[in-house]
C-alpha cells in the first residue's frame, strides 16, 4: 500500500471510526450473520448441483487433506488448514464428516443434513467458501479468499456444474451480500479498538498505522468467528484476537524473521550495552568495548548484530540513510521507466527517421513502417502487407528494397548512429 493510500485509510478508518455498538445491536448483527449462512447451506444442499459441492467437499476432507505444495501462495493453505482443521480424518469431527457424506449420498433430507452440519461445527467461513465455490462452478465466479483456497486444494470444485441455475446464482449473491453486511458492520463499529491497541504497541520499527493494518486482520476474523449464543459481548471476543495479531507483528521488532524469545532478549541485552557505552563516551563504541560490556563472546556479538538488522517499512517517513525528507519508496527506481537520456535519443531517433522516410514514396513508406514497426504501425508480416497495398508478396519485398536502397544513401540515421557509437 503507498503512503498517500495507507494515510487515507488510517485517516478515514481509524481518525474517525465509527460508534461501538450497543450489546443489542451486536447481537443482531452476529444473528443476520448466522441465519443467512445456515440460508446458504440449505440452499446449496436443495439444489442437485449444490449438494454435489458440498460433497466433492466433504469427500475430499476425508480423502486427501490439504499439502502446501498443492498451493501457489502459501496463505491460502494455512488459511483453509486453520478453518477445516476440526474437519479431517485425525480430528474428532471426522466422524460427523463420514456420516454426512453417506447421508448425502443416499439422498437425505436437506434438514436432518443441516443438523448433522451443525454438530459438526463448521465455521461460518466453510459455507461462506462453498457458495462461492458453487458460483464458480455456474460460472460466476466471485471473490472470496475461503474459495480460492478451496479451487486451488482440489481442482475437481472448480468444473462446471452439470445443472446450471440463474435463479440459485442471483440468490446466493444475495445472501453473500448479507453475510458480508453483517460481518462488515461489526468490524467497522469497532475500529476504537484496533486503534487504542496498535497506538500502545506502536515502536520505532513498527509505525501505528502498520499495526493497524495487522489488528485489522484480527478483527475480521474475530467478526467471521464470534457466536453471540456464548452469551459474551463482542468487543471482549474481538480484544483477544486483535492483540493476539498485533504482537504477533511486533515479535522480532518488526523483521520479516521470528526470533525465539531467549534470541531476542540477548539481542536487547547486546542493544542496552552498546548504549549505555554511547551515552558514556558520546560515540560509536569499538567491537572491544561492547564485547566487554555485554559478556558476551565475539563470535556471539556478531551474529547478534546481523539480527539486529532490522527491516524498515518501505513507506517510513523517518530519514534512515539521507537528511532528506524522500521515504524509501521515493528513493527506489523505476526499473519500468526509460531514462531520461534514452528518452532524448528515442525522441531524436523518431524524428530523424520520420524526416528520413519523407523522401520515399507513400507506399515504400507503409512498407517500411509495418515491416518495422515504426511511428506507432502495427508491425505485419509481408502477406498482410501485400493484402493491404493489393499486390503480390513478392512486390511487396521489392518494395521495401527499394525503400531500404533509398534510405541507405540518407545522411540523417547514419549521422545519428555514428554519433551513438
């Protein structure tokens, strides 16, 4: 995210969040949220084609658990491993799984299949994936990071359903619609706690606004996770998620490495000794003098100091190598952009070559053009230029010779090449 986005989204998400919700309003909300997924399910298990999803579904929990070398992007296995964990063979839901496959499979009641769902505990995000799973199988596909997980686990959700149905896709998008209004509105009623939390935890490392970003992870899941019938309000729930995603960002002061704990203790030991020496002698300590301060060996202090290395957000504002008030981002060159001299002599070259080709005719110029692909013209084979000019390829060959010999006796592209050179 660039500097100018996240600034908007903290400003408008976390500036000015929304009121906390009352304990009623909660419970509304989370109650719209479980009636329209258990709406989902039956709507999927009334449909042949439905219940062929949630089949192939539970058939593959039980026949071929997820593997991370079936996934391109490493989230999305632990995103779906983490939510059907209670649902594979070594758990002890595996049970309820069986029977509902064999319930299926001998065509049980839509009813007696969502109860046996229920007992099973699956979460909201389960159905929630299935029904886009299922619009992808219409051939409408949708955005949801539980169904991506599931397409990629196995291939076999993604081909097309064998009865197609407008009505079922259009109601399904609805119901979707709903979950996410109703998952939506508790995460942002409760954007104050997001905020007070990543201000607390803020560090010379990790800014507030990037904690945030990572306490808001752990409010949209505590929003798909929370059961207003436990009988405890929402914000408590929501706390513990949230701090338990923010620390989590902030372990190994912010690196992309996680350190075990004993590991970074010494590494602040190591810090607090070479800065009591700086506030002692006013400069840099030698190697000598922090080895001796901190008691630890030599070898030990410099595999300490290369973890101390620590990463910098890429949008930091703070002046970490320039006095200059350029963020790393500014600072890092556009590979995709051309150089300011190779623009000059790009320019240059196009309007040598346009002066150069104003002495051929009108078709030795075209030839020359989509033959080369100059002046912005489709670069074309001689076939489609002899089926433009209406003429044989074979004069179409002589026609670019010809411009080729005039062009060569041209003092302008050889002067602009020697002086390349």
């Amino acid at each position: 995210m660039s500097t100018e986005a996240r600034d908007d989204f903290y400003h408008n998400y976390f500036l000015e969040p929304a009121q906390l919700l009352t304990s009623e309003e909660e419970q509304r909300l989370d109650q719209l949220k479980w009636t329209t997924t258990r709406m989902l399910l039956r709507m999927l298990l009334n449909n042949p084609g439905g219940r062929d999803t949630v089949l192939r579904f539970a058939q593959a929990c039980m026949d071929t658990p997820p593997l991370m070398e079936q996934f391109d992007a490493r989230d999305l296995y632990f995103h779906l491993r983490r939510d059907i964990k209670d649902l594979l063979p070594e758990s002890p839901g595996a049970g309820s799984i069986r029977l509902l496959i064999g319930m299926i499979s001998h065509g049980t009641s839509t009813g007696k299949l969502i109860r046996m769902i229920n007992q099973a505990n699956w979460p909201v995000t389960v159905s929630v994936g299935l029904a886009h799973v299922h619009l992808h199988r219409l051939g409408q596909p949708s955005h949801d990071k539980m169904g991506q997980a599931m397409l990629e686990w196995r291939k076999d959700l993604s081909e097309p359903a064998q009865i197609t149905s407008t009505t079922l896709a259009k109601n399904l998008r609805h119901l979707l619609g709903r979950y996410i209004f109703s998952r939506d509105q508790l995460v942002l009623h409760n954007m104050r706690l997001v905020q007070k939390l990543s201000r607390d935890h803020a560090t010379s490392t990790v800014s507030a606004a990037d904690l945030a970003q990572e306490g808001l992870i752990g409010l949209i899941r505590a929003a798909e996770k929370f059961d207003y019938r436990r009988g405890f309000r929402f914000t408590t729930y929501a706390y513990n998620w949230i701090n338990q995603q923010i620390k989590r960002a902030c372990e190994g002061n912010g690196s992309l490495i996680s350190y075990p704990v004993n590991v970074m203790q010494d590494v602040h030991r190591l810090h607090n000794a070479r800065e009591e020496l700086v506030k002692l002698r006013g400069f840099k300590p030698p190697l000598s003098a922090v080895i001796k301060n901190s008691g630890f060996s030599g070898e030990k202090v410099r595999q300490l100091s290369q973890i101390t290395n620590l990463t910098v957000s890429i949008d930091s504002e703070e002046k970490y190598f320039d006095q200059d008030n350029l963020s790393l981002l500014e600072k890092i060159p556009d590979k995709t952009q051309i150089e300011p001299a190779d623009q000059a002599d790009k320019l240059i070259l196009e309007e040598v070559t346009k002066a150069s080709l104003s002495c051929l005719e009108a078709r030795e110029r075209f030839v020359v053009k989509a033959r080369w692909g100059l002046s912005g013209c489709r670069q074309m084979s001689y076939r489609e230029i002899a089926e433009h000019l209406k003429v044989s390829g074979e004069w179409a060959r002589k026609l670019e010779r010809c411009a080729l010999e005039k062009l060569a006796g041209q003092d302008g592209l050889k002067d602009f090449y020697e002086n390349q050179t």
